[in-house]
C-alpha cells in the first residue's frame, strides 16, 4: 500500500521542485486528492523556495554577492538533494532543516 502511495504521488512531488510555478501547480494537484508523499515534498520546497528568497533579499540589501553566492550553492545542494530522494521515492528530509519544514507546514 506504501509503494502505490508514493507512485500516486510521485508526480506532483517531482513537479514541485521544478520552480515556484511547478510548486504551485503540485500544490493545486494535491489538494484535489491528498497524497501524503507529494505532501512532504512540497513542504520541504516551501521551505527551501523561502530560504531562496530571504537569501536573495538579504544578499542584495547588504551588498555582499560572495556570500549570497555560497548561500545560494548551499541551497542549491539542498534542493538536489530533496529531488533526488523524491525521485528515488524517499520520504528524505533535506539536511537541518527539514524537520522545521515539515512542522512549520504540516497543515499542507
């Protein structure tokens, strides 16, 4: 029953990490039919959508593009390692934060 969980919900997960139209389209997508693995999924993109934009404002307002460059790869990072886990079928929080994520948004 877990396996067809994930194969139902692969789909929308896949399709939330491709950018923010993609996280609202698997957003649209799951809320006609819940799956609880698409649902991980765009829960843990929320998060990293939003730490996206946070660095970016904040890299921009102090003007200091090097750091906002490493911050941007580490996200980067965490991002490919949310994908490749939805890709593989793993519910795999991304590293520190996915636990914040997955509590901060659980109403999704």
């Amino acid at each position: 029953m877990k396996n067809q969980n994930i194969e139902d919900g692969k789909t929308s997960a896949i399709i939330s990490y491709l950018s923010w139209i993609g996280l609202l389209i698997a957003f649209i997508m799951n809320n006609s039919k819940k799956n609880s693995f698409a649902s991980f999924h765009i829960r843990q993109m929320i998060g990293l959508l939003l730490l996206q934009l946070i660095v970016g404002a904040i890299g921009s307002m102090m003007g200091i593009p090097t750091i906002a460059r490493f911050l941007h790869l580490g996200l980067f990072i965490l991002w490919l390692i949310g994908f490749i886990g939805c890709i593989k079928g793993e519910e795999k929080k991304i590293p520190i934060l996915g636990d914040i994520f997955q509590e901060w948004f659980k109403g999704i």
